[in-house]
C-alpha cells in the first residue's frame, strides 16, 4: 500500500522497549535505526505526493529499506 509507515517501532512493535534503548545506548543501531526511519519517511512523502520518480530509482530505495530493516532486526533478535 502506497504511504504506508513502515518505522521500525512500526514494524517490530514487540520490540519498542529494545528499539527505543539501543537508540541511546548503540551507536551502531542508533546509525542504522536513523537511515532506515529517514528513507522510510522519503520513501511515504515521495509515495503521497505521487511526486516524479523513475520506478527503477524508487526500487532502489525500497530494496536499500529493506536491507537497514535486516541488519537492524539482525541486532534486536540477539
């Protein structure tokens, strides 16, 4: 679905406890937690406002999100 919020606290809600520390105490995570919410966020805006964007070029972004959301789960499940 166009516009959907896929924000980590979103989509690993069972972890908010876990997502909220590691976002003070891991810079790692901290890193990987903010590129993936800012690329979520341009990914919605872009989505919404049916703005003008290559398909290929969207792709790429929505394969990078995907990428940020593995390595951040990778973390949380440890």
């Amino acid at each position: 679905m166009l516009g959907e919020n896929h924000s980590l606290h979103h989509e690993f809600p069972e972890h908010h406890d876990l997502i909220d520390r590691l976002m003070k105490e891991d810079l790692h995570f901290k890193k990987i937690a903010d590129e993936y919410n800012a690329l979520d966020k341009e990914i919605r805006t872009l989505e919404q406002n049916n703005a003008p964007i290559e398909d290929i070029t969207l792709h790429e972004m929505k394969k990078k999100r995907s990428h940020l959301k593995d390595e951040a789960y990778q973390i949380l499940a440890k």
